[in-house]
C-alpha cells in the first residue's frame, strides 16, 4: 500500500469541502441580492459561519500538526510548520471574533466565550504534559463545538431557501471534519509507525460519519450546485 499516496489523497479531499463552502456562500449571496429585505440578515450570518468555519479549518491543521509534533518525541526542536498553524489559527480566532461584534442579529454570547477559551487553552497548552491522544481529543471536542454553533445559525434565518443552502454547509463541514480526524489520526500513525485497533475503529467511524453527511448535504442542495459539486470534487 502506498502511504504516500494516501496522505496526498487526504490533504487533497481536506481542500475541497473547503472550495465547496466558498462556492456555496458566493451562490447564496447571488440568491440573497435579489431579496432585499433578507439581504443584511442573511449576508451578517454568512460571513460570521465563514469566520466560524475558517477557525475549524485552522484547528483542524493545528491538530494535525500537533499530534504529529508530539508523535515524533522531539519537544526541543522547533516545528515551524505548527509555529505557522498556530499563527494562522490566531488570525482566524481574531478575525471571527470581530466579525461576530459587528453582527448586529447575533445575540449568542456563547461563541464568544468559545473562542476566548480556544485562545487561552492554547496558550497554557504545555506539550510535554500532553500525549497524542489527549492532544487530538481536545481539538475535536472544540471543533465540535464551532460545528455546532454554525448548525443554530439556520435556525435565526426567516429565508427558506438560504437557510436550506446554510444548512447544507453544516453537512458539508461535519463531512470535512471526518476528513480531518482521519487526517490527524494517519499522521500520527505514519509517525509512530504503528497502527492500532482504536486508531482503526476510530477511522472506520469517521468515514462512516463522512459518507452520512455526505450524502445527506448532496440531497440538499440544488440539481444546478450539485453539478458543480460534483465537477469539483
């Protein structure tokens, strides 16, 4: 089995959901322009699920690269691809945070605090009091979190059919998710060497959970964006 292969293959499909995601919201906006009344309400949510989904996607590279870094034993030495993670997943946290203030309809206070705990765990994370597993079950229960927060933001929407198009990004993003645990736990398994029965229960579920919202986000999108998903992907 080529394993090389497979580690492109999974950086490949972690990018497009991500391309997918963009598509969705620029064809959700093309929708909202001819609906003026909708247009504010709808465009101040998209932009805070856009924030919200890049911190997921950062947090999903950070956990990767971190259960990796502490695979490899070598605390001492200095990973800049993590050191860049961290970075980017700082920008992403600052940049939701303020689109979330000027969202005049969000009224949840909850993300908020979300993303002020995120920043201030990671900063008191002391890697040489962690292990791998550890490591990948604290970013997913955050990830987790983000997720959900995102799946109520359909529920503030008076549009049916952009909150049927939100909706479907929430599909779309557990569907990235799964991507990212198989991801993080192939990372760690190609580092350490070795491949264990939880790792191997814990992928079979994730592309289980893959398949589901998959399919599920498939049967709710329009036949013209299912399309272009389909060329894309």
């Amino acid at each position: 089995m080529n394993f090389l292969n497979i580690k492109y293959k999974l950086r490949f499909l972690s990018i497009v959901p991500v391309l997918l995601t963009l598509l969705l919201f620029f064809m959700i906006l093309l929708q909202s322009l001819s609906e003026k009344n909708n247009f504010e309400l709808t465009k101040e949510y998209i932009l805070e699920s856009i924030a919200i989904s890049k911190v997921v996607h950062a947090m999903q590279i950070e956990r990767g690269l971190s259960s990796g870094f502490l695979a490899k034993e070598s605390l001492d030495k200095v990973d800049s691809k993590l050191l860049l993670a961290k970075k980017n997943l700082n920008e992403a946290i600052n940049e939701a945070r303020d689109i979330y203030k000027k969202n005049h309809f969000s009224k949840d206070e909850n993300l908020l605090k979300l993303l002020n705990e995120i920043e201030i765990d990671r900063k008191n994370i002391d890697l040489h009091n962690q292990n791998t597993t550890n490591m990948q079950n604290y970013y997913s229960q955050k990830i987790e979190s983000l997720l959900y927060y995102i799946a109520t933001i359909p529920t503030f929407m008076n549009d049916r059919e952009n909150r049927n198009f939100v909706q479907a990004l929430v599909y779309l993003s557990s569907a990235k998710e799964s991507l990212g645990i198989i991801r993080a736990t192939l990372t760690r398994v190609f580092i350490e060497n070795k491949l264990s029965t939880n790792d191997y229960a814990t992928m079979k579920g994730a592309f289980k959970n893959y398949n589901h919202n998959l399919n599920i986000f498939k049967n709710s999108v329009s036949d013209e964006f299912l399309k272009q998903f389909k060329e894309v992907f």
